[in-house]
C-alpha cells in the first residue's frame, strides 16, 4: 500500500477551474502502489469530516492529483493555496503517490510514516537502539532545470539486497547511503537497471526527507538499514534549515562507495543473486 498525505481538498470543474475549498486535517489518499494510472481507484480519507471514498484517479498537475467525484465533478488534493475561479491544468500522466512521503522508519511504537516524525520522537537504530529525532529536514526539489542522475530517486525493490530487503520498494535520493556488508553504499553506485533502477516519472516538484539524530548514525527503512542526516552538506539546502541544530555532527568511521566502479565484488554478486527471484516475485 502506498499513502500521501495532503493539506487542501477542492472541488473543480472538468476543466480544473477551482469551485471551493476545505483545509483537511490529516487527509490520505490510499493505493494499492506507488504509481496511480488513469481510472485507477483511490481512497480518500478525512476524518474530520468523514470522507471515506474510493474515486478513480483522473490526472495530476505537479504534485497535485486530481479524482473524478462523479457527473462534471473533480477533487483535487493539494498541498497550495488556491483561489475560487483558478484553473489548475490537468495531465492525465501516472502519479507517482510514494516517494519517501509514507517510508516506512522503524521505532519503538512501530513501523511510521517518515513525514510523520517531529523532534523528540524516538526511532530504532540498526543496532536495536532507540535515540530521538533531533530534526527532519525537508527538501523540495524541482525536476524542470535539473541534472536527472543528480535528483530523482533511485529505486530499490522490495527483496533486492537479499534476505527480504528491503520489506516493501524503497525510494531514496541517489546520494543517500545504505549500509551492506559493513559499508555506506550510496543508492547512486547499486543501480543494475533491473531491480534497482533510477525513477524517473517524477512530478515537476517533490519533497525528500532526512532524519537527523544526536550523531550520524543507521536507522531502519522498509528494513534496510539507511543512513542519517550528516553535515557534510549545509543545512540550508533545506526548506526547515532555520529549525536545524546548530551543533556539528561526525561521520561514522565506515568506508564510503559513492560510485557502480567502487562497488565491491561481494556486493554486486549478492544483488545480482536477486535479480531472478525478485522480477519473479513482481
């Protein structure tokens, strides 16, 4: 199942003209994937106002996505701020529902949802730790300038590493390390284009999230132990970087493979031992 959570509900015309709008409180839309295709049918959710509706999916606009509420009818979920009147254009291309929005992280109260942790919650270590969560950073990225191999996720299917891992797809940013074999491997450098390939149907905009503990330490995502947040970049390229700590962080003591031509033998055969049992997994 894949979830995305939305802060706006509209209603629209067909030709995507605004009609109202109501602000939700924790509003999802539920598929049964990470990607909605024409007609496919969603669960939208509000509690607030009791909204349980299974719609079909009718197209998208950025990361906005639009249903069909029946007769002339839209829904639009969005994360902006629209007038009444406002035509917001409709691309009827696959939506790309889950990307790091509904990763699962591992904690002491269970699996939860990445965007859903704030500072002082407390999350697993590789190493069966618990430590809190010192900040989540936040970081739109936009795909119309920029360098594809440098900012759209890698995709790591459920089962590729070996021994179930990780649990369900796992989407990361290309720079983004997992540990393997005692190694921070960036997801960049484990691209086979089979079971691990670079995602490129990506909305114009989207959001990744990082989690940043006390030190620079292996938390637990859909099962794989994945790094989290060190400075090595500045803070600012965040959209939260003001809520940041200011105090330093030191990289762990591992060795680092930023590219496919550092990757140990060891590696590339274990991934390559998945290829078949996960394709016929899928």
């Amino acid at each position: 199942m894949a979830t995305k959570t939305f802060a706006y509900l509209y209603a629209t015309d067909s030709s995507g003209m605004i009609l109202d709008s109501t602000v939700l409180d924790e509003a999802t839309v539920t598929a049964a994937d990470e990607t909605l295709t024409l007609d496919e049918n969603a669960t939208i959710t509000v509690p607030s106002i009791g909204i349980d509706e299974s719609l079909p999916y009718a197209g998208r606009f950025g990361n906005d996505v639009f249903f069909d509420a029946g007769g002339a009818e839209l829904w639009l979920l969005s994360d902006n701020n629209y007038l009444p009147g406002e035509t917001i254009p409709l691309n009827p291309a696959p939506y790309v529902l889950c990307f790091l929005e509904g990763t699962m992280i591992a904690t002491p109260v269970g699996e939860v949802a990445i965007e859903t942790l704030k500072p002082g919650d407390l999350v697993f270590t590789a190493d069966g730790a618990s430590k809190p969560v010192h900040w989540l950073a936040r970081q739109t990225v936009s795909t119309i300038f920029a360098d594809p191999l440098g900012v759209m996720p890698v995709r790591i299917a459920a089962g590729a590493l070996g021994e179930g891992l990780p649990t369900r797809d796992l989407y990361v940013s290309p720079d983004h390390a997992l540990e393997i074999d005692g190694v921070l491997v960036h997801a960049g450098a484990l691209v086979n284009g089979t079971t691990i390939t670079r995602h490129t149907d990506m909305p114009t905009s989207f959001v990744y999230y990082h989690v940043e503990l006390e030190d620079h330490s292996l938390i637990r995502a859909e099962g794989v132990a994945a790094e989290t947040f060190v400075d090595n970049v500045t803070r600012r390229r965040f959209d939260n970087w003001q809520e940041a700590p200011e105090a330093p962080i030191a990289e762990m003591d591992r060795p680092r493979i930023k590219s496919a031509r550092q990757l140990p033998a060891s590696i590339r055969g274990r991934i390559a031992a998945q290829v078949s049992a996960v394709e016929t997994a899928a």
